[in-house]
C-alpha cells in the first residue's frame, strides 16, 4: 500500500517543477517556489489528518477517507493535463515549452494538485501509526518487529518513489505527462483496494477524544492556580487508579521536575471537587487534572526544542525535488542518444536509502551497541544528530558541483538546457548524502516522535515530523524569495535566476551548509537538555545512558 501510495504521489511531484517551466510557463525561482509551498501544504495537511484521527475518526477511517480524496485529485490532474494544459500538441518537453492558458485552466490544475496535496498529507501520518498499531509492544517478539517497522515502512516509501523517478520521471521528461499522471492515478487506485483488502484482519483503536481540550484544560487549571503554593513531593498531585486508566487505554506516565508550574493544575484544592468521605465526585476538569494529563503537556513542550531543530533538515532536503533537479538539468545529461531525465538522479537518493537503513540495521547498529556495552546502539536523538551533519555534507558538496559547472557553462543558452559539459553524474554524491541522512533524521525522527508522543497522540507524533518537512518547503520558499530580492539589487542576475550559469547556485547552497551547522550546534544542546517519556509499570533499561539522563531508559522500551 505505501509503496503504490508513494509512486501516485511522486509521479506528480518528483517532475513537478519542470511541469511548471515547460508547460506553464514559470520561471526557475517561481516554479521552485511553487513546488515548495505545494509540498509544505502536503505536511500541513498531515496536522489535520492526525487531528481528525486522535480525536474522531480513528486511523483506520481517517486513512481511507484521505486515500479516497488523493485518489479524486489524481483523476481530476490528469483530465487537467490531457484536455486543457498539453497545447499545442506534443508540447511540454525540453524543446518544445506549452502556450498560454486561461485562468479556469489554471485554477483547475491548482485545484487538482492541491486535493492531491489533502489527500496525501491527511493519509500519511495515519498509514504510519496505523501499521504501529498492527503490533503489541507488550509481547517481546512483536515489540521488536514495531522497532523495525519504521525502517521498512521508509524504505516501502523509497522503493515507490524508485519507479516513479526512473520510470515515470523518464517518461514526464520527453513531454507524456498525461500518461505519467494516469500512471499514477492507477497506482494510488491499486493502493486503496490493497489497503481495504486488509480491512478484517486489521486492529483497530478507538480515537481517545480532542487532545487540545485536554491540553488547554491544563493550561487554564494551572493558570487558574497560579498563586496557589506548589508542595514538595507528588502525594498531593490528583491522579486517577491505574484500572481507570486502563479502561480508558491510556498508561499512566509517571511524574516529571521539568515545567514544575503546569504541576499546579494537578494540586487538589477545595473548590475542585464535591467531597463524600475520600471519594472525588464532579471533578471540574478545567479546574483539576491529572498528573498523566500534565506530563502530556509537558511531552509536548519538551519535543517542541528538538522538531524546530529538524526544519532546516527539511530546508537541505526539499532542495533535491527543486534545486537539484535544476542544477541537474543545466548540466550534459544525454549518454550516447540516451537522455537522462534530471529529476531521474534522485533513484542515487533511493538506492543511497535502501542501502543505508541495511548497513545501519545488520551492521552500524550492532557495533556501536557492542562498543557501548548496550542492548542498542545509537539513540533516535543520536541518529537525528547524524543526519543533520551528514546534511551540511550534502550542501558542501551540491556547492562544489555547481562551482565545478558553471567554470564549463554557456553564458547565454537559451533555456540552459544541457549548457554545461559537466556530466549529471557529478550530482551522484550529493543524493548520495541526502539518501544517507534521511535514514538517520527521518526514520530516527519517525520513531522518536511517534514514541515520545502520549498514548492519545500517536497520530499527532507523527505528523510532527511531517510538519517539519512542510515548515521547511516553507522556510526553503522563504530563503529563496530573500535570497533573490537582495542578489538582484543593482541590475544583477541574482544567485538563482531563470539562466543558471548567469547566476550563483553554489552560494545558496554553501549558505545552507552555514545555516545547518548552526542548526546542529543549538540541536546538540536541546538534545542534552530533553528528558524522555516514562510509562508506569514499564520495565526499564538504561540504553540511554549515554545522554546523562535516567529517564531515557523508558525510551528504549518504548520505542515504536
């Protein structure tokens, strides 16, 4: 099911930017632009999936609704592109650019485009949690499959986008994109049969209620007892017996120092309750909380720190769907008569992915965990803080390539089309790199998001790190926008104009290798400073030491 979801999604957006150059007309910096607030609304959308998941639908419902609404967007796309937008005919490739359209034409594709972008975003943090959800971590051989399911189900995710690049990226760059768009709307079909095929052998979850009451219920009952004293010790703190907790499928998650004055909400006073003997009757839950419900909270504001960290991740990273691919196509892709399509050189990320999550799995792992004496070896806040190095990596080199390109250019193509005799096969490192940091930051993110988050917020974990990859197509569409504005002072070309051999690619990406560095310092320090959740009743073992901290224990044992 993801792999198929994956190949409908990327057969739309790996191309996407040439889509907009050569059919609607758009220069460099508006179509990457584009492409980068188009897939930022995907992960925002990821926000209201979860929501809806959490407090209503349920992640079985929620995911087939969406699939349902990508499917519909995908249809809608590719009537757009065969009826309206591929004039003349035979128009759209790298020889032959489309003519104008009307507006109802293009308020027609961006409304295709953008169901796609709903569809998309509001499924995918459910599949992930959906399929966590398929194993008891309680039993210890299915525990350990849902540790490894993260890695596979990202690896299901490249292995999709590996056809869409090669294949259908092959196919959009010769100018079929109605085909690639109706191979993809098939493809997104296949996985919604796939997916309730499944339907009678699934486990399914109730959803446990609005999580943002239960978190402003907390901050107005502190705030409503700011000036009550706070007592030493957690015997005065409300929280209900472990049977209620249980029945309401929540564990209890045990008591915390950090953000001592949202304890307040817990402390039980007078007016909080109607007292019979030692029974609480007509607990007013906007006055007195549990100290589960307070260390939810706490949860939340302790990842906050840490998922700002990654969206500059997300800036180095959605620069391969459009920087890359226009660096790419600048350069000579033709071998013989064969034409290597440029968004076709993200199958190197691919590979780079699949290869990296085996080597870190059956190899890396297994030895840090032997060097450190521990049934584990790096840390999901470890592997994070290794994808963001191996990021700055990624842009040194990008800028090292474009540096290399542009002393071969040709000043005045007219569409830089093959205008450098640099071989495309100089961008192999720098997807290389990024293949090898989104096994460490994404997958490393998945899990630690989804197992830091409280048993009511699963969902709402993983789109965490979905709305960091959207924060930074925003952040990337912001950069470039300043970025422009002030190299195009005084009559210059700027660093990405619509010629780049007339411009200065390689400062962009020099200037996100600075930026991540910096990134990576404050990360460091907010990973230092991060407590991990802690259930009760969870056996404990400290894999975690190796951040000073005893709480990471619990971590280790609630990985999902």
């Amino acid at each position: 099911n993801q792999g198929l979801a994956t190949l409908a999604f990327f057969g739309v957006g790996v191309n996407l930017v040439l889509f907009l150059t050569r059919v609607l007309g758009q220069d460099s910096a508006a179509a990457a632009n584009s492409v980068s607030k188009w897939t930022g609304t995907v992960y925002i959308f990821s926000l209201l999936g979860a929501f809806l998941s959490d407090s209503y639908w349920g992640r079985y419902k929620t995911c087939a609704i969406f699939q349902a609404v990508f499917v519909v967007g995908l249809v809608l796309l590719s009537i757009s592109t065969t009826l309206f937008l591929l004039k003349p005919s035979g128009c759209g490739d790298e020889e032959t650019p489309c003519g104008s359209h009307s507006t109802f034409h293009i308020v027609f594709f961006y409304l295709a485009i953008y169901l796609v972008a709903l569809g998309n975003g509001g499924y995918q943090p459910n599949i992930a949690t959906f399929g966590a959800d398929q194993f008891d971590e309680e039993d210890p051989k299915e525990g350990h499959s849902k540790i490894a399911f993260f890695s596979y189900f990202y690896l299901a995710l490249n292995l999709g986008s590996l056809f869409s690049n090669t294949i259908l990226g092959y196919f959009e760059d010769q100018g079929m994109w109605a085909l690639g768009f109706w191979a993809s709307t098939a493809s997104a079909v296949g996985a919604l049969v796939l997916f309730l095929i499944g339907t009678p052998r699934y486990r399914h979850f109730e959803p446990k209620g609005n999580p943002l009451s239960r978190f402003c219920q907390v901050l107005v009952a502190s705030t409503r007892k700011w000036k009550v004293e706070r007592t030493q010790g957690e015997e005065n703190l409300f929280e209900v017996d472990k049977k209620e907790s249980a029945m309401n499928g929540d564990r209890k998650i045990l008591h915390t120092d950090s953000f001592r004055f949202l304890d307040k909400a817990a402390i039980i006073t007078p007016k909080d309750y109607a007292k019979q003997g030692k029974k609480i009757y007509g607990r007013n839950p906007w006055r007195l909380c549990t100290v589960t419900q307070v260390e939810e909270v706490k949860c939340i504001l302790r990842l906050l720190p840490i998922w700002l960290c990654t969206i500059l991740f997300s800036v180095v990273f959605t620069q391969m769907a459009s920087l890359f691919v226009e660096q790419g196509a600048a350069m000579k892709t033709k071998i013989s008569n064969f034409n290597i399509p440029a968004a076709g050189m993200s199958t190197f990320d691919i590979l780079s992915v699949a290869a990296f999550i085996f080597l870190y799995r059956l190899v890396l792992d297994p030895v840090v965990a032997r060097i450190k004496s521990k049934p584990k070896g790096l840390t999901e806040l470890q592997r994070m803080g290794v994808g963001l190095f191996i990021a700055i990596l990624a842009m040194v080199a990008a800028g090292v390539v474009e540096v290399l390109r542009l002393k071969d250019a040709k000043k005045d193509c007219p569409n830089c089309v093959n205008a450098s005799s640099l071989s495309i096969f100089w961008q192999v490192p720098q997807y290389m790199l990024i293949g090898a940091s989104e096994v460490f930051m994404y997958v490393g993110q998945l899990e630690f998001f989804n197992g830091q988050a409280p048993d009511g917020l699963k969902s709402f974990g993983s789109a965490l790190c979905m709305t960091s990859i959207s924060l930074g197509n925003y952040v990337s569409s912001l950069l470039v926008s300043i970025v422009m504005r002030i190299s195009t002072r005084d009559d210059m070309p700027g660093w990405i104009p619509g010629n780049l051999n007339k411009g200065h690619l390689d400062r962009f990406f020099f200037m996100l290798a600075a930026l991540t560095t910096a990134d990576l310092v404050v990360y460091i320090i907010c990973a230092k400073w991060y407590k991990y959740i802690k259930f009760e009743g969870r056996k404990e073992a400290d894999d975690n030491s190796d951040d000073g901290q005893a709480e990471a224990a619990a971590a280790a044992e609630h990985r999902v």
